[in-house]
C-alpha cells in the first residue's frame, strides 16, 4: 500500500523542500503540492531542480539508514483554483487543463460546487463544506455528478487541526455527513492533510485514527488513500491520449 498526501500547501523552493522532506519521514509515499494560479509557473520552473535535490537526500539517507523501500517517494506539483463564479471555474480549468496534472476547486459556495462536480476538466473538489456552517456542501444531486464525472471530494485533515471548540465540532459534523453521502453513493473520496508548513504536517496513522473515528471503515481508510488518489494520477497521466472518458489512442507499433 502506498500513502498518498494530495494537498500540501506549496510557496517557494525552500519551504517546498521542508514540506516534502517531513511528508517523507512521516511515511508518506507520494506527496502533491498545490499552488494558486499566480504561483503555479514560478514552481514549475524550480520543480525539476527540487527533484534532483530531493531525489539526492532522500538516496543517500536510506544508504546511510540501509534502506530499502520497495515504494519509490514522488511528489508532483498541482493547481488549486478559487474562482468567483462558474463561468470563471469553466475557463480557468480549460486554460490549465494541459499545464497541470492535477486541478482542484477550491468549494464552499454551492454554485461552485455544483460547477466543480458537473465538470470532467476538475479533479477534485476541495473542502465543499468550507466556509458554510449550515451546510457540507454536496447532497444527493451533486454525489451522483460526482460519480458520473469522476469528481473526487476532498476532506481536509487541517481543518479540524486548526480549528477549535464548536466550529471544530461542526467541521467534524460535516465530515460525518459527507462520509454518509459517500458510503451511499460511492464517490470518489480522497483525505488529505492540507498542511502548510511542517508544523501542520501528520502521519498517515494519525489520520486513519481521526477518520475511523468519524465514520471510514479499514477498506475505505485504504481507498482514500491510496486506491482513489492512484486512479487520478494515473488518469492524469493518460489524459493527453484519452478521446473520451473510457477511451483512450493506443500507439500501435508493427
């Protein structure tokens, strides 16, 4: 099994590093930094020189340690977008769609949401609940949009770490529901730890003991964070081939 982190908070080269370095030693397998829209292609021009410095300490502490994973840490840069309106989320995830391999919404206004579960170009809805103390989000309609478009929804573990007294127990109370929506509808579901920096970073353990507690059986623990995230990421990487969603062009070489 290999854990995967799909929203880790990206800023610059050096806090980049840290970021991905804690998320290593903690135990994450595959780590995704994501960037607003003004700062997606100042990272991706420094993403191949962070790769060849990570690849280098991670290599020489497992010498060092005598190390030897059978799962290979990666990581991959992503863009999150806030749009302010659904015709705005239309055109920047058609901009992007090429330049990213991951692409989430940011949620909260039920317009967006809707949009974001509506739109095969998005990945992931981010945090639906997010702002709205009155609502999770999504509901019946959206769940079955998720489904049919293969929209993940993200529930972020920060957003429990953060908060406090009654605004965590309604953060808590969202997830609940979402979780009940999921297990009836069967979306795509993913968790992540939304950290920042490494003071908000946490181990997978750590967040399979918060989400067992909240509703997520051992066989869903695993799909959402593993099962569900390596379906997107390998989606992503055939998308370019992809004619329609199902069907994909196939090189034939006589």
């Amino acid at each position: 099994m290999k854990f995967h982190d799909l929203n880790l908070k990206g800023k610059n080269y050096k806090l980049d590093k840290d970021l991905i370095l804690d998320a290593y030693n903690l135990g994450w397998d595959y780590v995704n930094l994501n960037y607003s829209t003004e700062n997606f292609k100042k990272a991706i021009n420094y993403k191949n020189e962070l790769n060849q410095e990570i690849d280098e300490i991670i290599a020489n502490y497992q010498n060092e340690n005598k190390i030897n994973s059978e799962n290979k840490f990666e990581f991959e840069f992503g863009l999150e977008i806030n749009p302010k309106s659904q015709n705005e989320l239309y055109k920047l995830s058609k901009k992007y769609r090429n330049e990213s391999k991951y692409i989430s919404v940011l949620g909260g206004d039920l317009a967006i949401n809707r949009a974001a579960c509506e739109n095969r170009q998005i990945d992931v809805l981010s945090r639906p609940y997010f702002r709205n103390r009155n609502s999770c989000g999504i509901n019946h309609v959206l769940s079955k949009e998720a489904v049919r478009n293969n929209v993940a929804i993200e529930l972020c573990f920060n957003d429990i770490l953060s908060s406090y007294l009654s605004f965590r127990a309604k953060i808590m109370a969202h997830f609940r529901e979402i979780i009940k929506l999921y297990n009836k509808f069967r979306f795509p579901l993913i968790i992540t730890s939304g950290a920042s920096s490494i003071w908000e970073t946490r181990s997978p353990k750590d967040i399979f003991s918060v989400f067992k507690n909240l509703g997520l059986s051992q066989d869903d623990l695993d799909l959402c964070l593993d099962d569900y995230p390596n379906q997107l990421i390998e989606f992503n990487n055939e998308r370019e081939n992809m004619i329609v969603l199902g069907v994909k062009k196939i090189n034939n070489d006589y």
